[in-house]
C-alpha cells in the first residue's frame, strides 16, 4: 500500500518502547543481495531480545520477492521492522497471545556519490555509549541518532565510536576497517559492533585477493595513524575515510588498498547479481 496509508497502534511497544529489531537489505537488479545472510542476522536479532520470528525463511523470501516486485527502480533498500506487537504499556513482555507487527518498506537504493568517493568521508569521533549488545539490530537507535547527529552538526559524513575512548567498535550505521602497512585491520565481531553484511563481503575479497588481514582490537591511536581507513555498509557499500577529527588520514586522499576493495566490491556485486542467470 501507499506509505502514507501504512498505520500503527500508538500502543505498539515498537512505539512506546523502542522494542523492536530490523534489517536493510539492498536489491541490485531486483535481487536481493546475501538473503540468507541477512534472515540469519534477522533471526539472531529476534533471538536477541525473544522476539519470536512470525515467518520461515521460506516465507520471508516469497514476501520479499512480492516486494521487489512492486516495487521501482530496480536497484532497490528493503526495511524489515518487527516490535513485539500491541500491548498496555508495561516493560515486561506481554502475554503470548500477541503477535509481532511486521512493517515492511522499499525505498530506491541510491550509490554514494562518485565526489564523494574521490575525496573520501570526512569523519569526527566520539565515545561510544551505547548499550552492551550492540550485535542486535535494535529499532532502539536514539544513542546512534544522538552520535551520528554529533557528525552532522561538524558538516561531517560519520562518527567513529571508541569504547571508554579507547579501541574502535564502528561508526553510527557503518563498519570500520584501517590500513597499516598494506595490512587490512578489523575490530572482532562481538557484542559491541554489528556483525555487518559488508563487513564480511569486504574480508572475504581480501582473502580471496591475498590482501593480509588481521581481525584484532584497534587502539584510537593507531586509528589516527593509519594509512587508510575505509567504512562500509549495505547502502553505502565501501567508502574511503580521509579526514578524521582535524586531523587527515595518510595523504588526505583515498588509498590504494581501500580503492582496490572499494572495486573488487563492485566487480563482486556486478557479477553475481547482474548477471542474467541469477
Ligand atoms: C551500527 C551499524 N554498524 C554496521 C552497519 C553495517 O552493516 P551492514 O553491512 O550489514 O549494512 C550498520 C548498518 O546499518 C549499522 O547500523
């Protein structure tokens, strides 16, 4: 239906408490990139706060293909939003007579722009103060508004978030690598970052490219330090970072390594979803 005549119950929890998890999904040529991938993390998010999941994969995947299909342009972002449904306002769940509300959208994907990736993403930091599952994807994202609108307010693209102002977890909707010495370095996927989608993608070209990687925790002085950094995100997709705080990262331009991933990623995501066969 028309967005404008989507509706929910004001007494929906996911209104009242924030108590919901969702997943963005992007669609290239009307395909829906890493799906399983994606249901997976959707079902751990459920998992994470025992919501029960209201569909089978199965089912998820009809849906969404419906979706896509009503949808324009080709390239397209789906939003799958599920709260623990419609209840009088009390913190502890409600009977389980009541089901998850599910609110599904499309949105048309749109690429970073080609300026931006020449110049790279400027960048400010702050202290990450979030909440200590930072693995699920939760509807809750008032301490990300609040961080990211930190990188809004300096005319900035992203925050950089360190726990105790110490070691990078990610940014406010993005994963965060560094080069040093030709070394692609990454924060562990544990409770304080989202396991991203892209995050995965981004490793996996670098195996398969005999990039060296090393998975480790990142001090924020060595963050300051490195030749290159890069964020990357399903909407996004891989940008170059070349300006963090006031200070420039390398030579101030997009580097080599991160150039590399920033193609190897596009040639990955062209073949395997713009193909005809798929
Ligand atoms: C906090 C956070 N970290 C990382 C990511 C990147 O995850 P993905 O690559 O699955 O989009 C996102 C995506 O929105 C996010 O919100």
């Amino acid at each position: 239906m028309p967005i404008e005549h989507a509706q929910i119950s004001v007494l929906d929890r996911g209104f009242i408490f924030g108590d919901g998890v969702y997943e963005v999904i992007p669609v290239y040529s009307r395909h829906a990139f890493r799906l399983q991938e994606h249901l997976e993390r959707l079902q751990h998010s459920l998992d994470g706060v025992r919501i029960p999941n209201p569909y089978t994969n199965n089912a998820w995947i009809s849906i969404l293909q419906e979706l896509i299909k009503r949808n324009s342009p080709d390239d397209q972002s789906l939003y799958i939003h599920i709260t623990r449904g419609i209840a009088q306002r009390d913190l502890a769940f409600p009977d389980s007579s009541v089901s998850p509300t599910v609110f599904l959208m499309s949105c048309p994907l749109t690429s970073p722009s080609q300026e931006l990736l020449k110049i790279g993403a400027h960048a400010i930091t702050a202290i990450d103060n979030r909440w200590l599952r930072c693995d699920i994807k939760s509807i809750s994202l008032l301490p990300n508004v609040l961080l990211r609108q930190l990188a809004a307010d300096a005319d900035r693209t992203e925050t950089l978030l360190f726990r105790e102002d110490t070691f990078l977890t990610e940014g406010t909707a993005s994963n965060i690598f560094m080069v040093k010495n030709d070394v692609l370095l990454a924060p562990p996927k544990d409770h304080l970052m989202l396991p991203g989608i892209t995050y995965d993608v981004v490793l996996e070209l670098a195996r398969s490219q005999n990039i060296p990687y090393q998975i480790r925790r990142i001090r924020k002085d060595e963050v300051f330090s490195a030749d290159e950094l890069l964020m990357c995100s399903s909407t996004k997709e891989v940008i170059p970072i070349t300006k963090l705080d006031n200070q420039t990262i390398g030579n101030g331009f997009p580097g080599p390594v991160v150039n590399k991933l920033r193609l190897l990623y596009q040639s990955y995501k062209n073949e395997t979803m713009r193909s005809s066969e798929c």
